[in-house]
C-alpha cells in the first residue's frame, strides 16, 4: 500500500471509528449507570429498591424525588442535608436528556413513563404481581444487569416459575 493510501484510509478509519463509538453511546440512551456513583446512593437509595440509573429521568423529575423524600412513595426516606446535596447534584448532572425521557412520567415514576410502557407493553398484568418480581419497579428481577443500566434484552432472566405466555421479549 502507497503512502497516498494510507493516509486516506487513516482519516476514513478514525470517522468509522467515531461514528461507531457515538452509535453506541447514543444506543444506551444515557440508562447506564455513570462511573461516577456515589457511595451514598447505594447505600441510601439502593438499600430499598434498584439503584435506577440518573439517566432514566429528566432532570425536573429527579429533583422534585431529592426535595421530597420524607414522602418517598409512601416512605420517609429522609437524608441528611449534605448526602441530598451529594446526590442531588450527581442526578442532575447525570440525568437523562435524550427524547425518551425528555417528559416527566406520572408521579416521577420511570414506570409510568411512555418508554416504560412502549418496553413492556407485552407483560401481562400478573407478571408483575408474582411473588419473585413484586412491581414492575423491581427492574432487577428479571434484568439481571439492572444494578449498572444494562437492560439489554440478552441478560433477561426470568424467575422461576414466571412465564410471559410468549417468546417475544422488549422490543424498541
């Protein structure tokens, strides 16, 4: 190969590159968990239910949650002022800005959010009312990447005992 080649197949190389790396950030749509997690949230937040990933909610949605946690969904879920502080700023700066979540769901609930809908339209209601899985807000019982953002449709496991009635997961 002639030097005049390689360097048209060098830049060519670097925007494939490119292009692929944006093609697989922008395909996670922000619902991984950032690197950055404080060890507050989960040792607050993920003590009770999943540690769900800042990029799942607008960034409105995550601060009505931090400024009203004495009324966490029926719980008091109070912090110390400093950890809300702490917390409140990795949510917001780690929130999720792309389309799908660019509406604040019902009540701030990722589960009652349009793309929560769409993903799990196929799941029958009793699904979410077996013993193993409890709500559909229990992301781990079947998402086994859950704890990292990672809903990949490859890492569905479902309990035992649970049947979807189909073999046709999530679907975009």
């Amino acid at each position: 190969m002639n030097t005049r080649s390689k360097r048209l197949i060098r830049p060519g190389l670097a925007v494939l590159l490119g292009l692929a790396a944006l093609g697989a950030a922008h395909a996670d749509g922000g619902r991984r968990m950032p690197r950055d997690m404080p060890q507050a949230y989960t040792a607050e937040c993920a003590a009770c239910h999943t540690a769900y990933s800042p990029g799942l909610l607008p960034a409105r949605s995550w601060q009505r949650i931090m400024t009203g946690l004495d009324k966490h969904y029926g719980t008091d879920a109070s912090l110390d002022e400093a950890t809300v502080r702490q917390l409140s700023t990795w949510l917001q700066a780690n929130a999720g800005t792309y389309k799908r979540v660019n509406e604040e769901p019902p009540q701030d609930r990722l589960t009652r959010s349009a793309w929560f809908a769409r993903k799990h339209d196929d799941i029958p209601p009793s699904v979410w009312k077996h013993a193993a899985i409890k709500s559909p807000a229990n992301c781990g019982a079947c998402h086994t990447g859950a704890d990292r953002g990672d809903f990949d449709d490859d890492n569905i496991r479902l309990p035992a005992g649970v049947s979807l009635g189909l073999r046709r997961f999530w679907h975009d």
